[in-house]
C-alpha cells in the first residue's frame, strides 16, 4: 500500500560548523506550508546571523510504502 507525503527541505546554518540538510515528510499540503511559514518568519534579519535556519519555498509529493 502506498501513501502520499509532503516533503520540506531544510538547513540549518551555524557560523564556523557549517550547513547540515534534511527533510521532513508530513501528511497534508497545509501541514507543509504551515512548517514553512514558521521555519522562514525568523528570517527577518538583513545580514546572515551566527545560526539561522531556512526552509526551501518548494514542496515534494512523495509516495511511500506503508
């Protein structure tokens, strides 16, 4: 059986360590619109800050086996 899942991408973005990637999966588009919206409304500054993080403004349609 397959099911469908909305994917996210994110970084994480922290002065001197680095950037680290990844993705979350959640059941429903408003869900993923939503995580967006909360992860890019911290981005208000005009310069990058030592750790911030981002969240990619595209959204995947994944199918996954249950």
């Amino acid at each position: 059986m397959m099911s469908v899942k909305y994917r996210v991408h994110l970084m994480e973005s922290e002065r001197g360590w680095g950037q680290d990637y990844w993705s979350e999966d959640y059941d429903s588009l408003e869900e993923a619109k939503e995580r967006i919206r909360k992860v890019n409304a911290d981005n208000t500054s005009l310069v990058a800050p030592d750790w911030y993080m981002q969240a990619e403004e595209r959204i995947e349609a994944v199918e996954l086996k249950k």
